[in-house]
C-alpha cells in the first residue's frame, strides 16, 4: 500500500478518488485550499470509508502555489510514493475573463508541485488534464493521436502543463507520468453523500438539471437548437465520476508497478449523448419534469465531444461502466439530500 499526496483533494473528482483509494488501503495527505471545495466533503469521505479499517487520510489547508504548504504536505506523515494532483481552475469562461490567473494556478501551481517533487524525491505523478485539449474536432471519436487545438486559456493550461511534464521527463531519469484527460465527469457516490457542490450558479449542465428538479433554478436553458447533432442538443461523453476516481487508483497503482510512465490516456465512455437524451433520462429516472427553454448558442461550446477510451482499456483494464440511469440516479441522491451541497 502507498502513501499517496492529492493535490485538490476535497474537489470533486478528487474527493471521490480519496474514497476508493482508501477503501484500497491506501494512506493519503490531501493539500487543498478549499478554494472550490469544504473540509465537510473529506469529512464524509473518512466516514464512508469505515476508518481505520481502510487506510488513513491527513488534511492539509495550503496552496499549491506555497512551496512552504507544500513541503508540509511531503513531510506531515513520512514519504510520499506519489502525487494525484486535481488542484486547478476548471472554468472555461472564467479563464477568458481571468487568463493570467489560469496561467497562475495551473501551471505555476503545476511547476511548484514539480519542485516540491524533486526537493521530496518523489517522481511518480497522475496529473488531471482534459478532453477540451483537443478543441473542435471533425471526426469521433476522439482518440488520444488526434491534434491538440486548445481553444481558450483553460484548455491552454492544461496542455502547457502536459509538454511541461514531457520535456521534464526527456530531462530527467526516473519519473512515472500519467496524462489523463477526461471528458465530462457527473453523478456522484451512491450514498449521496459526497458530490459535486458548485459555487454559485452551475455552469455545467448535470449541476444545473439537478438543482432545477430541487426547484433551486426556476428552468434549465438549453444552449442552441441547432447545432450540427441529431436532435440539435450540443453532445458530450459524459462518466460517471466513480469510474473516473477508479481510473486514477489503477493509473497509480500502475506506474508505482511498473516504475515508467504511462502514454496520455482519454478518460469517457465512448458514447456522446445530446442535451436532450440527458434530460429524457433524467426525467424518467426521476419521475420529475425538468422545465426547459432553448435559447442561444453558449459561446466558446462546441456541437460535440466523443472520446475513444480503448487505450485505458488495453492499459489498465478500466471502462467507465456505470450507466447514465445511475448517473441520474445518484446525482439526485447526491442534490435531494445536500439541497445547499456541504453546506447541508
Ligand atoms: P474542483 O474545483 O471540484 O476541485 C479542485 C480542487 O482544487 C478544489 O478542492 C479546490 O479547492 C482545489 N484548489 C484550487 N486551487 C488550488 C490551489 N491553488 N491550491 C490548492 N488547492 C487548490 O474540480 P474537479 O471537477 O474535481 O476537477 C479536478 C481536476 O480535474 C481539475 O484540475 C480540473 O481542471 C480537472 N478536470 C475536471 C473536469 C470536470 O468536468 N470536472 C474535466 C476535465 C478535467
Ligand atoms: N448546457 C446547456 N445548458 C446549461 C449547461 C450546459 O444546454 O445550463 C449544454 C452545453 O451547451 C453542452 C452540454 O450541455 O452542449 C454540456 O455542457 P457542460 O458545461 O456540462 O460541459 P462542457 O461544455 O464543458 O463539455
């Protein structure tokens, strides 16, 4: 079992992969700044994971940008096999409002974590990169050899971070990558306990349903009827974000075996589905109408994304399994019980 240091931990994503890394007997530090996320949420995670049956989790309130947090963090309870590191804006818009400061977490963050890593000598990294790295292809679906078209700041970062870590591995001997890039991570854990808890108003579509049908949000707004898809409705991959935090415990568990790095692996499920489909099976999940108006093309969105997993498949033996009826299912489980998220 390894001591493992997540970056960005209380987050979503991050929060559901401490859980089945610790039901796996992992021990982990999770370094976050709560900047988009609760302690509440690594609270819970503790809880479900039974402690001190499971392996065991210490928190750390700091910055990635701190070098000082984080030589806490790989100090706090002895050496660290490897870092998961989610910490990070995720935003796109924001990041065309806000680029330097894109450019200020992401990959500076990025770069002092790096450091730290070298200052700790510990060079096993799983790093949390994105599909919209490959902007607006033309053809599905997307597999990890398509051209990288980054089209705003956010995409930008992740990239600048994944050549980052390429031209440090040419440099120097002994690191253990893994690039995974994700298509669009939903639901939540079964016990609708831990989920996704955004701040503010949602910018992402499954948030927004789910508050909608808590009667939070008045009507869902449709972005554009007449995208280039079947029924019109922009199409994306979406995962169940369990089969994603899967992902990342067989990615480590992975590189720590085989001591090299892992090439860049797509993370979905290969299956698009339309705005409309979402909703229909939401809906009929549910038993709950999800009032609706169509109204102009978001800008900076494209018609669709559709990624080829099979790599993740062949490497680690992953697919994301979980259908979109338990996407719905939880999701809802996660929103009626947390109406306000952590905040209860
Ligand atoms: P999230 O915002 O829920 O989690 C990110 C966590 O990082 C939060 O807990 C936040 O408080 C923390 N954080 C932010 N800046 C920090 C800093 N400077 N120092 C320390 N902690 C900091 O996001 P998520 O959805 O869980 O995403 C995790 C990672 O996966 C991100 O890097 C994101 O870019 C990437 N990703 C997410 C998606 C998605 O749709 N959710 C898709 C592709 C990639
Ligand atoms: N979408 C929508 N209304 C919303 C949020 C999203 O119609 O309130 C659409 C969006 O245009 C896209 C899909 O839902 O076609 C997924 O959007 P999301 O922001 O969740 O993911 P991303 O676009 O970042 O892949």
């Amino acid at each position: 079992m390894a001591h493992l240091l997540i970056t960005g931990g209380a987050g979503f994503i991050g929060s559901h992969t401490c859980l089945v890394l610790l039901q796996g007997g992992h021990s982990l530090v999770v370094l976050d700044n709560f900047a988009n996320s609760s302690p509440e949420s690594l609270r819970r995670v503790g809880e479900l994971a039974n402690l001190p049956t499971a392996g065991r989790i210490g928190v750390i309130e700091g910055d990635i940008r701190n070098p000082a947090d984080l030589d806490r963090a790989f100090t706090a309870t002895g050496h660290v096999d490897g870092v998961i590191h989610f910490a990070g804006l995720k935003a796109v818009g924001e990041s065309v409002q806000q680029p330097l400061r894109y450019w200020d977490v992401n990959v500076n963050g990025s770069r002092l974590l790096i450091e730290a890593m070298q200052r700790h000598d510990c060079r096993t990294l799983v790093f949390s990169s994105t599909s919209t790295v490959y902007g607006e292809p033309q053809t599905f679906p997307i597999s990890e050899a398509f051209t990288t078209n980054p089209l705003h700041p956010y995409a930008q970062t992740k990239l600048a971070v994944e050549w980052m870590l390429q031209a440090l591995e040419a440099s120097e001997p002994g690191w253990c990558i893994s690039r995974l890039r994700y298509f669009n991570p939903v639901g939540a854990h079964p016990s609708g306990r831990i989920g996704e808890d955004p701040l503010g108003i949602p910018n992402n579509l499954f948030p927004f349903i789910t508050q909608v049908a808590s009667r939070q949000r008045p009507l869902l707004r449709i972005f554009g009827a007449d995208w280039p898809t079947p029924d019109g409705t922009g199409v994306r991959d979406y995962l169940h974000v369990m089969d994603l935090a899967e992902a990342h415990a067989l990615a480590i568990a992975w590189l720590l075996q085989h001591q090299r790095s892992l090439p860049v692996l797509n993370l979905g499920t290969g299956r698009g589905l339309s705005v409309l489909e979402v909703l229909q099976a939401f809906e009929a999940c549910t038993g709950l109408a999800i009032p609706r108006e169509f109204v102009a093309r978001r800008d900076g969105d494209v018609a669709k994304l559709e990624g080829c997993a099979e790599r993740a498949a062949e490497i680690l033996g992953w697919r994301a399994n979980r259908s979109l009826e338990q996407m719905c299912s939880d999701g809802w489980a996660w929103q009626s019980a947390n109406p306000r998220g952590y905040g209860c």
